[in-house]
C-alpha cells in the first residue's frame, strides 16, 4: 500500500490534461475552506466547485467493493472511515455554497471531462446572471 500514489496519480493527471486541452484553467489539490487538512483533487475557487477524483479501493466503490484478505477488519474499518470523511466533507462544502462534482477511477475519462465542463458552465453562467442581476438593483 505504501506504493499506491494518492495525488499526481495517472487517472488524477488524464482527467487534469483533457480539461487543460478544453481551455479550463483550475487548482490542483486545493485546500479547501473551512475543512482543516482536507483538498480536493481540483477546484475552480472563482465558481466555488470542488472535484474529487475517487480511487475505486480508497473510497469503496459501490460497483467495486475492496476485497481485502490480510488484517480485513483493520482495513474494512478504515474505508469505512474514508467513506464517512468524503460524506461530511461534500456536506460541508455544499453548505457553505460550493458545488461538489464526485467520479469513480473507472468511470469514462470523456463522460467526466465533458460532465466536469457542463457544470463549469452552468455555474459560470449562473454567477454571471447573479452579478447582472445585482447590477440592476
């Protein structure tokens, strides 16, 4: 496990250079507000949205669950927890007004880049109607 990377890894950087390709500029592994020791793997801070790229095993995919052999309780404890984290962490950051966009490792890497794109523009557009709208008040 000591060998799995947790950030920069190849799904991480795929999704990362199509969005850069579509003209999308965004952070990387961007502290979140509020959340002490908690980033997400991209983030559009001007648009308050937060993407989380989330490993199958890691975060226990409902479509792949973790099969663990050796010392399971400790680990079935552990994705548990790491399931609980991604819950209060997207619950609090929908509170405060952010949009939180989630993907599975093995999920199509067009489907999220163009789903990834359809939310940026909306809440562009959404933001951008908001200010017009106070410019009319």
């Amino acid at each position: 496990m000591q060998r799995t990377v947790g950030r920069d890894n190849p799904f991480e950087k795929e999704i990362r250079s199509c969005l850069n390709k579509e003209g999308l500029r965004f952070r990387i592994h961007y502290p979140l507000p509020g959340l002490k020791r908690t980033s997400c793997d991209i983030a559009f801070p001007g648009l308050t949205t937060a993407i989380f790229l989330d490993g199958c095993f890691w975060h226990s995919c409902p479509d792949h669950p973790p099969a663990v052999k050796k010392n399971a309780d400790f680990w079935l404890a552990k994705l548990k927890r790491n399931r609980e984290r991604d819950e209060r962490t997207t619950r609090a950051l929908t509170d405060s007004g952010w949009l939180v966009l989630r993907f599975w490792q093995h999920e199509n890497t067009d489907s999220i880049v163009q789903a990834i794109m359809s939310a940026v523009s909306a809440r562009r557009s959404s933001l951008l109607s908001r200010s017009k709208s106070l410019d009319n008040v």
